[in-house]
C-alpha cells in the first residue's frame, strides 16, 4: 500500500507517519481501555470515575484553543509535535507511581495527571491532524488514512491484548496496582519511541493567514447558520449522549459483573477488533459517497449499542455487541475528521479543529458527570442502576440522530448517489458497492 505513493513529494513522511502510528497506538489502545480499571484499583467511585473521564477531556479541549498560537509561537508543528509527545510520554509515568501515593489525596492527583495527559494529547491531535491532511489530497486521504488505521489498528489489538494478560496474571487485588504500575511504565515508553519516529516525517509551512483569524465568540456569533456549524452541533450531540454510559460500561463489566481481567480484555479487544475491521471500509466508502452519507449511517446504527448491553451479561454476547461497537464509532470518527479535511481550508484547519475538539470535549464533560452524578440514583434494571444509565444514552442517542443528521450536507461535490439501504447493506458486506482493490462502482 505505502508503495504506492513513493512518486509523492511526501513518502518520507507517509511511510514514517504509519510507523510512528503503530507506537502510537500501543499507548493510545491501553490509556484508553485501562484508565478507567486503573482508577477502580485505586479506589475511585462512580462519581470520580465520572471526573476521570469528563475533567480531562473538558480542559484538554478548551486548551486546544491555544494550538494556532502555539504553532505560531514554535514556527513549526512537526517541532510541537515531537515535544509534546515527548512530553505526554513524561507525564505516563507518575501516573504510573500513582498507587504509592497516599489514599487520602491519590485520587486527586491521578486525575490531575490524566488531565495534563489528555491536554497534551489533544492538542497533539489537533495539530497532527492539520499536518498530515497536507501530505495528501483530499480524494486520496479517506484511502491512506483508512489503511493507517487498519495497521496502527492492529498494534492496538496486540498491546490491549497484551495488557489484559499481564493484568490477568496480577489478578490478586493486592498485586492489581503492581500491574497497572509496569503496564503504565510500558506505555510510556511507546510513546517516548512514536515521538522519535515522529521525528522522522517532514514539516509542511504552515500558512497561517492572519486576515482569515477569528475567535471562538466570533465562531459561535458568525458560524451559527453554516454547514460546518450544524456539522459540530450533530457530532456534539451524539457524543454527549454516548458519553452519558460509555464511561461507565468498564464499571458495569468490573464492578456489577465482577468480571475478571482477561474476560473484560477480550471484550475490549472485540471492540478493537471491530475498529480494525471498519476503517478500509468506511474509508472506502466515504470517498465514493461522501463523509456526510457515511456519518448519518453511523449515527443511525449507533443508538442500538446501549440496548444490546442489556440483552445478556454473558461475555461472548458483550464482545459481539462491542465488536459491532468499535465497527460503528471507528467509521463515525474517521469521517468526521476527514469531514473536516474536507470543509476547511488549510488556513483555518488548525483553528476549526481546535473548535471541534473544543465542541466535542463540553460534549464529553456534560455526559460524563451527568452520568457519573445520577448513575448510583437510577432504580435498577436487572439489579444494575448502570442498566438504566444505558437506556437513558440509547434513547438520546436516537434523539440526536433524528433531529441533527440531517442539518448538514456534504461539502464534496464529486460524490456519488446511493440510497441509505444500499449504502448499508454494502458498508456490513452483504452487497459491496465499490471493489476493495479499485474505487470503481460495481454491479449489484
């Protein structure tokens, strides 16, 4: 695949930007699914988990605000880029060390720590996200991009499987922290190793066009009846609802079913699995159909997720629901960034994507104490409050996608036309619209 665009000025950094993902992604995969467990070892209850999850993402988004000016300051992202790698990779650490600290204060400094991650982390993101969109075009990027996924995906498959092993065999509570010490330890240097591949890959100048500048009041103001406005308004919307009960799903799993670690792993590694499958798929597509088509998919699909939890407790039914899970949000997550590559100009991409990680991390914030404060206050559904927790998400979630996913419109203008029943049945394989070797449309 990656050989294909050796002719490009940019192979360097493709071929390194893969590379550097794989690395990545090792500390992505196990942040991501083991943070929560980390803070349950160390005591947390549902409402500190709430502010795990909600304070981090809150304050990451707001300081993603500051990513123009900081790339401005620096004169360069790729220079960003590797220091705040090598920074996020410093912070793993004492997040590591956190189960020596005292009981009285351990919490609050976990959280702090996760906080200074997720800040760096997504201003990480935000500027990535502005630096590789300009090694492709845009008819090109849904391509790379998807495929990236696929193998940065696999990595993540591997380290989440890896680390439920290795918490598996630390499965007495007493030795519970010990792993999650070395399993932290372990990420850390992942990252410090994506931060010398990231080195690697090319600056690009950044055309920052001080004329085209405008602050997030003057977005809000200003932005109000445009597409990309009612874009974010609909991907704010379901995250806030998914986030009501996706943060308390690894609560429900370890807490109320009292499911050992490789059992919990396996399910998380369903998801991952799903994820992996997705991103060729929905990459795929989306250069034919467009981001927009392919979002108001996923949306519509994505409400049912909460409602399979409740169907069985069993774990092989649980890594189904989460297979198909990882499938949806990795289609959803892909098209809305390069959605974004779409609509905005290089100029303003930096900016815009800052507003939209600033949009979606209140989305997160909301959702996430809002169900960490009324989650334990719910009556029970199957002797779980957590179950109520979870209709309550999947009927917003369907709210959202009634009366949001249709505001919006696609912004490509070379996109072709497919109802969404053939859409679908072509997304999930059963008949395939566009070929896996070539972007032709085929006969069904």
């Amino acid at each position: 695949m990656i050989e294909k665009y050796r002719s490009t000025p940019y192979f360097k950094s493709l071929d390194a930007s893969w590379k550097e993902g794989i690395a990545a992604s090792v500390m992505l995969a196990v942040s991501e699914y083991y943070l929560i467990p980390f803070g349950l070892v160390l005591g947390a209850s549902a409402v500190e988990i709430g502010l795990l999850v909600a304070i981090p993402q809150l304050l990451g988004s707001f300081a993603q605000l500051l990513a123009v000016r900081i790339v401005r300051w620096l004169g360069s992202r790729l220079l960003f880029l590797v220091q705040g790698i090598y920074l996020q990779a410093a912070i793993l650490i004492p997040m590591a060390l956190a189960p020596f600290l005292p009981d009285s204060w351990r919490m609050e400094v976990f959280i702090l720590l996760a906080t200074l991650f997720r800040i760096v982390g997504n201003l990480i993101g935000t500027v990535w996200g502005s630096l590789a969109s300009d090694y492709l075009p845009a008819e090109e990027r849904g391509k790379y991009f998807g495929w990236r996924a696929r193998v940065t995906g696999l990595s993540g498959v591997i380290s989440t499987l890896a680390a439920g092993i290795l918490l598996f065999a630390f499965k007495e509570k007493a030795q519970a922290a010990a792993g999650f010490t070395l399993l932290f330890i372990f990420i850390a240097m992942a990252r410090f190793i994506s931060g010398w591949l990231m080195a690697k890959m090319q600056d690009v100048v950044f055309e920052h066009d001080t004329g085209t500048s405008f602050t997030f009041i003057r977005f809000l103001v200003k932005s109000r009846d445009t597409n990309f406005y009612k874009f974010l308004l609909y991907v704010s919307s379901i995250t806030f609802a998914t986030q009501i009960s996706a943060p308390y799903f690894s609560v429900y799993l370890l807490r109320d079913l009292n499911m050992d670690y490789l059992s919990f792993t396996g399910i998380q590694l369903a998801s991952v699995l799903g994820g992996l499958v997705a991103f060729p798929i929905w990459g795929r597509h989306a250069d034919q159909v467009g981001n927009a088509k392919m979002l108001q998919l996923a949306s519509f699909l994505i409400p049912s997720i909460p409602f399979l939890w409740l169907i069985s407790p069993h774990p092989l039914w649980l890594g189904l629901v989460e297979a198909f899970s990882g499938f949806l949000f990795a289609g959803f997550g892909l098209c809305a960034v390069n959605f974004i590559f779409d609509a905005i100009s290089q100029s303003k991409r930096v900016q815009c994507l800052s507003y939209f990680a600033l949009f979606c991390g209140m989305a997160i914030f909301a959702g996430a104490s809002l169900g960490g404060l009324i989650a334990d206050r719910l009556p029970p559904i199957g002797g779980s409050g957590l179950c109520t927790l979870f209709v309550i998400s999947g009927i917003l979630r369907s709210a959202s996608h009634l009366l949001l996913s249709g505001k919006f419109t696609e912004v490509r203008t070379n996109t072709q036309k497919v109802s969404s029943r053939t859409l679908f049945f072509s997304t999930i394989g059963i008949k395939p619209l566009f070929s896996r070797t070539s972007d032709t449309e085929q006969e069904i």
